[in-house]
C-alpha cells in the first residue's frame, strides 16, 4: 500500500522545480532473455516497433516527470499512457504478460494499473484523455 501511496503521489502536478542544467532522459532499456519475445511483446500491446537491433523510438510526453523514493528494494520504473487502463490489461495476458495490479481509481489523482512482462519487468499504466493528459477521477466533494 505505501507503494500505491507513493505511485499516486508521482502521477499528482507539482510545481515546476528550476533545472536549468539538469540532465535530461534520453534512453531507456527494457531487458530480458530472448525466449521472452519483448521485441514482439511490446510491438503487439503498445505499437512500438524495434529494430532488427532491438533499437525503437517512442513518444514520450514533456516535461517528463519523475520521483526519487525510499524504498528498501531498488526499482526503476516507466509507466505508459494509454486510453483504458483496463483494456490494456487484457492485452498485456492476452500477449503473455501478467497483471501486477489491476486498474484502479484514486479519486482526484490517476487511474493506474501495473503489469509485468513476459520477462518479468514491470511496467506501469496511467489512463490519458485523448489530449495526452492523464484522467483525473473527481476527488471526493468537500463540503
């Protein structure tokens, strides 16, 4: 649960701290044996198109925010959006994923899901509006 905690608390808009010579992200790597097929894996559930080399190009949204955490097992994550979180997760088993957890709703921060690969990464989804933002459920009313 505080792993959610902090998941929720990454996906909320903060405000913007200065980097002016801050080092961008320019690569990212997901690895695994060969008889995992992640070229094929993720070519069918997200489109993405790699390379006899392994080599692909992604969009990625920018500013491209992130988190460092406290954790006692090290882990770095990437969380993809997508349209349904939850459709996206039957792809994921359909393909030879598993579900890590399914959609679930935080109302006034993100509609999330996590999975793992046939290699056993895991990987993140966050439910986008058609104009590429992430979907924030109505948070509860205050009165």
């Amino acid at each position: 649960m505080k792993r959610l905690v902090w998941i929720c608390l990454l996906l909320l808009p903060l405000p913007s701290v200065a980097q002016e010579s801050a080092a961008p992200i320019v690569f990212f790597d997901i690895a695994g044996p060969a008889s995992a097929g992640l070229d094929k894996f993720y070519m069918d559930v997200f489109g993405w198109k790699a390379g006899p080399d392994g080599n692909l190009r992604v969009e990625a949204q920018s500013p491209l925010l992130g988190l460092i955490r406290v954790e006692e097992m090290p882990e770095t994550l990437i969380y993809i959006g997508v349209e349904d979180v939850e459709a996206k997760l039957e792809e994921v088993t359909a393909n030879g994923g598993a579900v890590d957890f399914p959609r679930l709703v935080v109302p006034g921060v993100v509609i999330l899901g996590m999975f793992r690969d046939p290699a056993g990464n895991r990987v993140g989804l966050v439910e986008m509006d058609s104009d590429g933002t992430a979907v924030v459920p109505p948070g509860p009313s205050t009165q």
